[in-house]
C-alpha cells in the first residue's frame, strides 16, 4: 500500500509538470504574439553633448555627460526596447572630436541606436558637414551605414522607420525644411509602406509645440499633409524647442521629446502596440535620477512648465485608427 502511494505520488508530479510546461508554452506563445505586434522606443533628443563647455543661462552643458550616461544606464536596465532613436542636436558645437566622443558614450547602449542630425550637429562652413556626420556615426554604428543623411529601416514586420533630415546648411538659421528631392524620397517610402505603420523621426517638428519664427519647419504645413495621407498610423518623433508636448491630429501622432541638458532633463519611451484593428500607443517621460543636477537646472529657466508640459503632455495613451 505505501509503494502504491508512492507512484501515485510521483505520477501526479509528473502529470502535474507536464501540464505546468504545456500552460507555459500556451503563454509564452500569446506574449511573443504581442511582442510581434508591439514596438519600444527610447527616444533622447538634444543630448548636447560638452566635453569642454560651461553651463549656460539655458544648457546645463558641464553636465551633459553625466546626464548622457544617466538616460543610457536607465535605458539598459528597463528594457527590452526595438531600438533608441537620438533625435538631433547630439552635440552642442558641431565639431567632429565631439561627435566622436559622443559615440563613445552612446555605444554602451546595449540595443541598436540609430540618430538624425539637429542644427548644432552641423557646421556651414567648417569640417562637420552631413556626410561627415553620418561618416562618423558609421565608424563605430553599423546601423548608421547610410549612403544619405536621410533613410529608412525596418525594425520589425509591420512597421517602417523614417528618419529626416530637417536641417538647412546653406545658410546660418535654426529653422528647418523638407528639401524637394527628399520630399519626393518621403512620398515614395509612404507610398512603398502603405500596409505599415509609420515611425517619423525629424529634428525640426512638423506641429510646433509652441509658437517659434526662429525654430520652424518652413515648409511643416506640406509634409504634415503628406503624412497625413498615409491610411495607416503615423507617429511623428521630433524635438528642437526643448519641450515635452503631445498632440493628435487624425492618426497623425505628434511627439515632442525636451532636452537632457535643460529642464526636466528627460527623455521618452514611446511603446506602440497593434492589430488590424486599431493601434495603441503608450508615451511616457522619464527623467533623469540624478536629481541634484535637474533642480540646478530648474532654477536657470523661468517659464519650465512649458517645457515640462501637462501631465497629457508627460503620459499618455492614445488609439489610432486607419483611414478608409
């Protein structure tokens, strides 16, 4: 009678084990479905990155390194994500030593990472031109071996990655544009892609977070129309005023990421979940833990909450539908 209990023992175990393994694999496969059908972000934009600078009555820039390596530790360990997006102005003087070093800080990331160009990664007339700058970024990135400062890729099924150049070098202005030869490119992924979802990423925004004659796209009003277009979802990734802003348009989702070197020192995780019926996209700040330097620099600007923004501006989630 004891060796009786003792088999049935062990043959519930094992029943009990095989059945563990089989609700497992059941839930394994319905999390990577959704994962299919899910992308992560980080997107961190107008790093400034100083090697040699002291802060400014804006920019707290004698810290830009910490800061940089505070965003890329947080980044590191709240993951997983598809990739980091740097969305321009990656350093604060455009020369090519600091660009350099720069890349020594965003190679610890430990996810693909690609980056646009923003006005102060660009000099007019000195040696960082465009194809300088994506040469440089080559050198230690292959994810950035593009034949042009504009490009696309695809992270994963579903979804196309549009990264723009925005930045007028012919002449000295922190405005931006859509050149008509890479309007005609931006047309032709849109139209390439008309089944995906579209990831946009520019320096220079296509809906203004605040009013700017200094900063804007001169030609913003024709490409949001472009984009605009495209039946599926559309999520615009931009930065440039230094501002944390969010706003829908249709299923045109516009957002703006701030600083890591002014208030509130942050960057974003944007997460995109889909199905053929509708598109969820989550966005959230997360700023920086080093909360000495964040006060230090609260206290440098007045007017921060437009650049904190609401909290609909901070995290939020919105549904996005496709155009019949």
């Amino acid at each position: 009678m004891k060796r009786y209990k003792k088999k049935e023992g062990f043959f519930t175990k094992l029943v009990n084990f095989v059945l563990t393994i089989a609700v497992a694999c059941v839930i394994g496969s319905q999390v990577c479905t959704a994962a299919n059908n899910n992308l992560r972000i980080a997107q961190i934009s107008d790093a400034h990155f100083s090697s040699f600078e002291e802060n400014t009555s804006y920019k707290f820039l004698k810290k830009s390194g910490e800061l940089l390596d505070d965003v890329i530790f947080q980044i590191n360990t709240s993951g997983p994500y598809d990739f980091v997006m740097f969305t321009g102005d990656l350093i604060n003087k455009p020369q090519t030593d600091e660009l350099k070093k720069f890349t020594h800080h965003a190679q610890n990331l430990i996810y693909p990472w690609y980056a646009i160009d923003g006005n102060h990664d660009i000099s007019i007339d000195g040696p960082l031109t465009k194809q300088k700058f994506i040469e440089i970024l080559a050198e230690c990135n292959d994810n950035m071996n593009q034949k042009n400062i504009y490009y696309a890729f695809t992270p994963k099924k579903g979804y196309r990655v549009i990264c723009l150049d925005s930045i007028i070098d012919y002449k000295i202005t922190t405005n931006g544009e859509i050149s008509n030869e890479q309007f005609m490119w931006l047309k032709e992924e849109l139209d390439s892609h008309s089944q995906d979802i579209i990831v946009v990423c520019t320096h220079v925004p296509i809906i203004e977070p605040f009013t700017s004659p200094n900063h804007k796209m001169v030609n913003e009003y024709e490409v949001r129309k472009l984009l605009k277009s495209h039946k599926n979802p559309v999520v615009v990734l931009q930065g440039h005023y230094h501002a944390t802003k969010i706003k829908q348009d249709g299923n045109l989702l516009v957002v703006a990421c701030p600083s890591l070197v002014t208030y509130p020192n942050a960057f974003r995780v944007i997460n995109i979940n889909s199905n053929k019926n509708r598109t969820l996209v989550d966005v959230y700040l997360k700023e920086t833990n080093l909360k000495d330097i964040q006060t230090r620099s609260k206290l440098r600007l007045m007017g921060t909450e437009k650049l904190y923004g609401e909290e609909g501006d901070r995290n939020a989630s919105f549904e996005l539908g496709r155009k019949e």
